[in-house]
C-alpha cells in the first residue's frame, strides 16, 4: 500500500429503512434502463464497448460483444440506483461503494464461461492455462493475497533501495540512515524525510531513475531518512506519541547533531506528513525553531473529507478495534499488514485485484516484474495502540485540527503555531488523500504556503522524475480560500514537479559547504549498510 490508511475491515451498509429512492427517480432510471435495453435487443450490430475489460480481440464476436454491452448497462442503472438513494451523505457512499464492488466482481471477464480470452487460451494450450491457474491460485492460497508480481525478480538493498548510505542510529521504533553525498558541495541543513509507517520506506527510493532519495542527494542535500521497524508482537502496546516522540522528534534531534546545525528542513510523506506535523506542533509549544521548512507530501491533517476510506470508519468499527486490539478491554494486539493490504487493493478491484485473478488464475499467466507492486505487497503491521488512536482522533473525530484538543509528549497540539515555510504537494487522482483534503492543509498552518497540484494518483503523482518528463502539475503561487478557486487561476506546466520543489527547498538549505566525507558522529557512529535491517523485516506475527 500503499502510502495511507485502512481498516481491514468491510463497510457496513446503511439501515434499510434509511434506503430509499424517491418513485419518481426510481421511475425514471427503470424507463432509461428498459428504453436502453430494448436499444440494445434490437440494433446488436450498433453495439461499441468501451472498456478495457472488453478491449480483446476476443471481445469482438457478436455474441461476447453482447454479453459484455448488457453488463455494462447493468452496471450503468445499478450504480445510478445507488446515487438515487434518499439517505444521509456517509450511508450513501457506502451502498456507492458495496455496490461498486459487486458490479466489479461481476464482471463477464472474471468467469471461465463468460469470458472468451479465457476459452481461447484453454483450447489453445490444450488445459495447460487452466492447470497454470490453479497451480498460481493455491500459491496465492498460502500467501493469503493476489500476487501483483513477480516477487523473486526484487530484493530489497540488491536492486531496489540501493541508494548507498549507512545506518548511523536505531532504536527499538526506527533506524536513520544517512546517504552518501554525490555532489562535492552540500547545503549546510540536513534534510529528513518521514515516510508513513503504513509501508516501508522504500517507496522514496525504488530504483535509481525514480528514486526521491537519490535525486534529492543528486540536488545537493545531506539526507537523513527514517526507516521504521516493521512492528512485532512485542510493540502492541506502542501508541501514536511514541512514533511522535521517540520517532519524529528523535529522528530531528540526531539529524541536527550530526549536521551540526540549529534547523534542518523535513519532509512527510502521507501518514509520515501527519506524524511530522504533530511533532512540529510539540516543538513549536515548546518554542523550538529547529524546522527552517516542511513539506509534505499527498498528507491529511483537516480528516473532514477522507474520501474512499470514510466508509470504513465509524463509531461501531473502532469501538470493535479498542476492544480487539487497542487496550480498552486489557488486551493489546497488532492489525496485520495482510489485511491492510487487501483492504488497500479493493479500494482499487479493477486494477488491483481482478485484473490479476483473470490474469494469473484463469489465463495462467505470471505477473511480470514491477517495483512499485513489489513494494505494494512488502506489507507491515501496525501496532494495536497506534492505530486505534489514529482511527479515533483522525478519521473518526477529526481531533488534531481543533487547538488544544490533544495533547503528546506535554503539549496542547495546536497545528496553526507551526509557522515555517511549507511546501504542500497533492495528487489529482488520489484516491486515499483527496486533493482538495490535502489542500486544508494552506488553511491551517501558519507559515508562508506553497501548493503544487500533481497528476495521477496517491504514488504514482508523487514518484514522477524529471527525465520521464511525464504527466503535468498545477501551480499557483498564490493561497487561496479554497481549493477550487486556487485551481480556477492555477497555471498546468508539463512534466515532473520535482524541480519546481527542489527550487523552492534550495532558500531554505543555507549555504554551501565542502560535502562530508563521513557519516555519523563522535555521538552516533555507523552501524551498517543502508538499506538496513528494519526493511527487511517481513511480516511478523499479528493477533
């Protein structure tokens, strides 16, 4: 996963008596339905699908052209039932959602008889395919998820994660690793990326022509990252102020003493953007100016509109959390990695889930080979106590944007006195932090704004290097009230946004120096290798 957040768990679908169609609409859509269908019934030779589903030559013969054309008017009517629907917003976008997923499930694509590529590499292979699929689904059986790709052409630190570093602190929460400088004069502030603690940290250093990471050493920058352990059994009970406190904030505190500076500039990533800006908010009770700049990346702090992921989350499904895993009844537990995952891939079926079940179970096929879905199925745990205080205070009650609200490490949290410049990218297409969410952000923090709007999605907008020279951005220099009218005198520039925050970033570096030769300190010395040990770690077990 992906960079966000998920609950393991299924929407539960609104009261029956709170679903209900207006007649008139009902009567409506039933005429469009039947006037559509009759269309179809009687002119099958005018029949064009469009949907990549049905793109395959296969898909062409009349009778698979009908099939497929009648599906997707069932679709079309099912869904505009579901928007019909007189019932509050939160119900609504449930039954939206459940009812998304059963039409995806029942795709004419997902079935051996049904689907005429299927039939067609049977007869072809003489049953070869159909073995190949079944030898593939018991693999997928073991595994309990649907593999995206081949796992044995990446290992991590061998050909993903190779950007040389060494780890030169670790704790029991995370270790720093601190990158080889390849430019011979640095800035003088180092620079700390947080990458959420949903996924590992990989996801900013893939390979080295779409790594962040290394393009950011590239720029001239001493950087620092964190790299979270993958929690135990034994970390049950780690809350969300230990990963602010013993996580951010330390982190911030050994990357100013081995730069030896007063401020350093820190990046977030996703939930690493809502963690780094709750540890800012401690510091800055405290009156501490060690931040000179802070970006953060596809990041809720306003959780009013979480989009897709609103459906999962209500008073019910966390109580039930507390109870299980978060401590309320004595017992503590860990939320599994797996169940992250799959939660994660069925906010995306088509693309995540039964392209691959088609691909890999029915046509017996492998996936090919990529790093992104790689590192997509390199899940990890979260910690009982952690996540339930996420889900509660966050999604749930949207707690850290009213002031004084919650307090960690000794500190009312009040995100407004966090007044350094900040740079606030957002993904078009996001799917997990809604654009127009991330862009509260303006609104909220005090320092000088700048607002980048990235094509694509959750990760893809974000790992976009500049020598692809792919999608577009928007920018706007100026804040304004809301998202829309930001966007309205927003300006599309072709190509990566990576160097447009580069330039911004390089004001707030302070001078150049000769770059160390050296990693660590007299006080925190090198202890291996980067990637480390803490992304290696595998899935643990998880109650």
């Amino acid at each position: 996963m992906f960079a966000g957040m998920n609950t393991g768990a299924a929407p539960a679908l609104a009261p029956h008596h709170m679903a209900m169609i207006p007649p008139d609409r009902l009567a409506e859509i039933q005429k469009e339905y039947f006037t559509e269908l009759a269309h179809l019934a009687t002119n099958p030779e005018a029949i064009e699908v469009k949907d990549r589903r049905f793109s395959g030559k296969a898909w062409h013969s009349s009778w698979s052209k009908i099939i497929a054309a009648t599906y997707l008017l069932n679709a079309k009517h099912l869904m505009a039932l579901a928007k019909a629907v007189d019932t509050d917003e939160k119900s609504r976008q449930k039954i939206l959602f459940t009812t998304e997923q059963m039409i995806d499930a029942l795709s004419p694509s997902n079935f051996i008889a049904t689907n005429p590529e299927v039939l067609e590499n049977i007869i072809s292979s003489q049953g070869q395919s159909i073995q190949n699929g079944i030898v593939n689904l018991l693999g997928d059986m073991k595994k309990g998820k649907v593999s995206q790709t081949d796992e044995t052409a990446f290992e991590v630190g061998k050909n993903i994660a190779t950007t040389e570093g060494q780890v030169v602190f670790r704790s029991e929460l995370f270790e720093l690793i601190q990158y080889t400088p390849l430019t011979e004069t640095v800035y003088e502030r180092p620079y700390l990326m947080v990458p959420p603690c949903i996924n590992k940290y990989y996801i900013l250093d893939l390979q080295p022509d779409n790594s962040v990471v290394r393009y950011m050493v590239e720029q001239g920058h001493t950087v620092f990252l964190v790299s979270w352990k993958n929690p135990d059994d034994s970390m049950c009970e780690v809350t969300w102020e230990d990963y602010v406190g013993d996580g951010v904030i330390k982190a911030i505190e050994v990357a100013k003493n081995i730069g030896g500076t007063d401020q350093i500039n820190i990046l977030g990533f996703c939930v690493g953007g809502t963690l780094t800006a709750s540890a800012l908010a401690v510091l800055a009770g405290k009156k501490d100016t060690s931040i000179a700049s802070l970006t953060l990346l596809t990041t809720l702090l306003d959780f009013t509109n979480t989009g897709i992921l609103d459906v999962f989350i209500d008073e019910t499904m966390v109580k039930m959390r507390e109870t299980t895993i978060g401590g309320e009844s004595g017992k503590f537990g860990m939320m599994p990695g797996l169940d992250l995952g799959n939660t994660f891939s069925f906010l995306r079926p088509n693309d995540l889930v039964w392209n691959y079940v088609v691909e890999n179970y029915l046509k017996g096929n492998s996936p090919p080979p990529f790093d992104l879905l790689y590192w997509n199925g390199d899940s990890t745990n979260l910690p009982g106590a952690m996540y339930c205080w996420y889900l509660r205070h966050t999604y749930l009650q949207n707690d850290l944007v009213k002031p004084g609200k919650v307090s960690l490490c000794g500190q009312k949290i009040d995100l407004s006195k966090i007044d350094c410049p900040v740079y606030i990218y957002a993904s078009q297409e996001d799917h997990i932090v809604p654009w127009q969410s991330a862009y509260q952000s303006t609104q909220i923090l005090s320092g000088k704004k700048r607002f980048v709007l990235g094509a694509s999605g959750h990760i893809a907008g974000v790992i976009n290097p500049p020598a692809k020279n792919k999608r577009y951005y928007f920018e706007n220099s100026k804040i304004a009230k809301t998202a829309d009218e930001w966007l309205a005198d927003a300006k599309e520039i072709k190509g990566s946004w990576w160097p447009d925050y580069t330039k911004w970033l390089a004001q707030f570096g302070g001078k150049k120096i000769a770059a160390r030769k050296t990693f660590g300190n007299s006080k925190y010395k090198k202890l291996e290798a980067a990637p480390g040990k803490y992304v290696k770690e595998k899935l643990g077990s998880a109650v």
